[in-house]
C-alpha cells in the first residue's frame, strides 16, 4: 500500500509540476511592469529628499521616538538604548494590559529574545515552557515535537500573561539611564517636505505636545490610526477568536500547546500560567454570537464543548458559566509600506498574520535584529541619505523571515479549517496524516512552525508535499475519474491557498531578495562613499529596479 501511494504521490507531482510552471509564467509577466512602476516612484521619494532628517535643537533632543510600548515598543527601545541611543517612547497606556493574544512565544522567538539580551524578561512572571504540540481530529491525535536536539537546555516556546511579559520589558527599557517612557497619545506625525520629523501628542492631563526626531518609529498596534501613511493598509479579518481562561485542569499532553481541529475551525488550549490554561475557539468571519443575551455561552456549550478532549471538558464548561467570555478579531495585513524618510513601521501597526500559529512576537523580534544591525554602524542619525536608504533596505532584509511565517499563518488556518467541499476535506485530512508519519515529515514543518527555520522553499516544498500526499492517497487503489478529478481539485486548491499569499508577501522579496539592489545597501560616509568594515569605497548606489 505504501508503494502505491508513492507511485500515486509521482504522477500527482508531475502534474503539479506542469501547473506550477504555467502559473509562474504569468506571474513574472505581470510583475515586470508592476515592479518598475514601484521603483519609480520610491526613487522619486527618496531624491526628493535634501538636507537632514532631524530633531530641532532642544534640551529634549532624542535620536528615537517610539510610539507604543507593547512587545515591540517596549522590546526596540531597549535595544536601541542598550547600542546608546536617546530613545524616546510614548505609550497610550503603561498599566498593566489583559489581552487573550500575545501569550505564545515560539522558540525562534525566544533565540530572538536572548540575542536582544530579554531573555530575562520571561522569568517572574509564571511562564510556562512548551516543546511543541498535539494535533487532534475526530478522535485521533499525534503529538509533534519541536526540534530542539541542537539547542540548549534552554531554549523552547514559552506561555504566559502577555500583560506580565510586556511589563517586564518595559522595567527593563526604563532602567536605562538614555530611555525615557510616558504616557501619551499620539494624534498624528509632524511632515515637513515629505520628512517625518516627530508626533504631536497629548498626554494623559489632555495637554498637546509636540516631539521631534531624526527617526520615529511606529509600534502602535493592530488598531494603529497612523499606519495610513506609511504603508498602504489592505486588513482583512477572517476570523475572531473567543477566550477563555480554564483553571484546575489538566492538559492530555504536558508542556504542549493543543491545536484540535475542529467544525467549522480550529480550537487552541495552552498554559499560561502553573494554574491556568487558554482557550482559544476560532470562530469563521468578522460576527461572532452574543454575549449580552447567552447565544455565545450556548454555542460554546452545543456546538463547541462536544469536541474538546475529554481531559479539559468539566474546565471548559467552568469557564463558560464564569461568565468570563473575551472576543478578539483575528487581522491579517501583508507588508506594503511607503518608504518615507524619517519613520518607520514596525509590529503589528506594519504586518499581521492569523494568530494560529503564534508567529507574530518572532516576527516583531525578528525585525528588531534586523533594524538593530542596520542602524548600528550609523553614528549620526541626522545624516538623511543613510537613513532614508536604512529605511528602505529593512523591508527588504526582513522579508525571507517575516514572510515564511505569514504564509505558513495565512495557510494553515484555511487547510486547518472546515469546509464542504471535498477537496479541501481531502487536504486537511492529509495534512493531518502528513505530520503524523513523523521523521522529516513533521520535523521540517514544525521547524517552520516554530521559526527555527524560516525558509521559504522548505514551506513551500512541505505544502505541496502535503498536497501531493493527499492526492496520491486518492488515485490507489482506484484511480477512478472520480478520484482524479477530486486530485485535480485539491492540487488547485492548494495553489489557491497559498499562492495568493505568496503573491501579497511579494515573490521576489521572499524567494530572491538578494536581487533587490536595497538588499547591500550600507552606510554611507559624509564624504559620499560607502562604509564597509572601516573602509570608503566610492560607489554609486545601484538603481531600483
């Protein structure tokens, strides 16, 4: 039988092949165009641009404004102030927050998190370690590991308040002598001549103020009101998801987070603390029922409840009758900034992805790294051609990183959930069998997962390995017409998945940012060369393309 279906999983991959080719061919026609129109218009931005991107000379000056102090925020001006910058960071509100996401940290995230020197950060606050997941469906379950052989003892996911977390990171940016938090409201960015120069703001009295600096960076949330200027904002919200908190329970598999694949979507449970567990049930478009008159406590209890495991039944009912329900819509925005001088757009206010696969903290941390290394051999902030090209090479460098984990958030949820459709049955159905074979089976997706290994081509290959599992699933014993046509289906529905996706992320930027001239950007001197390892080279930028 195996045989079989690696002979069915051959000629499935040969077809996918001919389909794979034909797309492609389109693609690259109509992003010639579309490419070169982009550049002109960036370049047109950036040459617009004389003198200097600055502060007014002040006893207040900063080199840094961030506006926001949530994982990102509070995490960037840390790093910014630990390399000596003056970093200034405005927050609606310092109290402690009680949000439902945010509370999963993936192992990529935290080898992030020791690098920026925060590892500490998720000590004191109860947080749980997790080595990987269990996967139910109709009654059957498999539990897949993160690979962490390599690794030190140290190193896994980990689960906690997301309020605690943030709080933790934010003592540890005020510690710094160069770092200076308040609490404000940012109504709008301070433009001259198409140069970000600071925020007006009000503080917590209601009085207006103003600040200025060379950079401002914008980390303001999945709610921002001044990502429209900076990038141009396509959100869509597939779903919401509803949380509660259960207590005195247990989970069927220790130190795991659970992902129980579920009708109509999925249902997440993982441990926040040594006495609670989250929940987390997904629930298809933007309305969800009630909670005012109990059509959502009903749902839970008759739609929901009857397909959680057995181990988290009696806490999940508990939950529900406390009366303590949460909402929280799940966005989605791809990355399409507008590079402009003097600011920055980092965190949820610039890229989201489904929560599903708790990506989005690798992500935030992910791009810090980047930003702290671009930004590390510029002494003078002031200096706008450096800056203004640093600011158009960091949606470049951070690409292959960011969007892996996007994809793989955007794919997963819809292969994960429900559908009628039979070809869809069909892949979801694989992509279960898939990662329970174990081996390399489940150790590269989980890597992906996990963000040990963000690499675009090893998603790819392993969805449409999936894909291709499935069909050859279908075409042995019988390759019926039936059959083959239902093959047929789900190959084009994978490609319907999860090359739109692609497309949003930008193929080029994913797969090939070595070919994007902003990818070897480096400092320039005041003598107009190009700083390398201590060195001049005289060296005119490449054009965008």
């Amino acid at each position: 039988m195996e045989f079989q279906y690696v002979l069915g999983s051959v000629l499935a991959l040969l077809l996918w092949f001919v389909f794979l080719y034909s797309v492609f061919e389109k693609k690259d026609s109509r992003r010639g165009s579309q490419e070169a129109a982009e550049s002109t218009n960036t370049t047109t931005n950036t040459a617009a641009i004389n003198g200097e991107c600055g502060s007014k000379n002040s006893e207040d000056d900063v080199d840094v404004i961030i506006v926001g102090a949530g994982v990102a925020g509070a995490a960037l001006a840390h790093t910014l102030g630990k390399d000596g910058r003056r970093v200034r960071v405005i927050e609606r509100d310092l109290t402690e927050q009680d949000r439902i996401v945010g509370e999963l940290l993936q192992p990529g995230g935290y080898l992030k998190l020791i690098e920026l020197g925060l590892e500490d950060c998720v000590e004191k606050i109860d947080a749980q370690r997790v080595f990987g997941y269990a996967l139910f469906k109709d009654g059957k379950n498999t539990r897949l590991s993160y690979p962490l052989e390599n690794f030190h003892s140290d190193v896994s996911g980990r689960s906690f308040h997301n309020g605690r977390f943030i709080q933790r990171m934010r003592e540890k940016a005020a510690s710094l002598p160069n770092v200076r938090l308040e609490q404000g409201t940012v109504t709008s960015l301070l433009e001259e001549e198409g140069t970000v120069k600071g925020v007006q703001y009000k503080t917590k009295t209601g009085e207006e103020l103003t600040a200025y600096a060379p950079l401002t960076i914008v980390c303001d949330g999945c709610f921002s009101n001044l990502r429209r200027s900076l990038c141009n904002p396509k959100v869509d919200v597939p779903s919401c998801f509803v949380g509660l908190l259960l207590e005195n329970c247990q989970l069927p598999y220790v130190d795991h987070g659970h992902v129980i694949l579920a009708d109509p979507s999925p249902i997440l449970f993982y441990k926040i603390s040594s006495t609670e567990i989250r929940c987390l049930v997904d629930v298809p478009g933007q309305k969800v029922p009630s909670i005012s008159n109990g059509e959502m406590a009903n749902y839970l209890k008759t739609v929901v409840a009857p397909q959680v495991p057995p181990e988290v039944y009696d806490g999940f009912i508990a939950a529900i009758d406390s009366g303590n329900i949460r909402t929280m819509p799940n966005r989605s925005m791809p990355a399409a900034p507008h590079p402009t001088p003097g600011a920055l757009l980092m965190g949820d206010a610039f890229n989201m992805r489904h929560p599903l696969t708790g990506g989005g903290m690798t992500v935030a941390l992910s791009d810090i790294v980047v930003l702290r290394d671009l930004l590390r051999p510029l002494t003078d902030l002031n200096d706008a051609p450096s800056l203004c090209d640093y600011l158009e090479s960091f949606y470049t460098l951070r690409k292959p990183v960011a969007s892996t984990i996007n994809t793989l958030a955007g794919a997963l949820y819809k292969v994960f959930c429900a559908s009628p459709d039979q070809a869809r049955k069909e892949m979801r159905e694989a992509c279960f069998d898939y990662l329970s074979l174990g081996g390399v089976f489940s150790m590269g997706p989980v890597s992906l997962l996990s963000g040990l290994n963000p690499r675009p081509l090893s998603l790819v290959c392993h969805f449409f390995a999936v894909a291709i599992f499935g069909v050859g699933r279908l075409l042995f014993p019988f390759p019926s017409p039936k059959r083959m046509w239902i093959g047929f289906r789900l190959i084009t529905s994978a490609s319907g998945i999860i090359f739109p996706i692609i497309k949003a992320e930008g193929v080029r930027q994913m797969f090939f940012p070595a070919t994007v001239p902003a990818y070897y950007r480096a400092p320039r001197s005041k003598q107009g060369g190009e700083i390398r390892n201590g060195e001049i080279f005289k060296q005119a930028m490449p054009p965008l393309l």
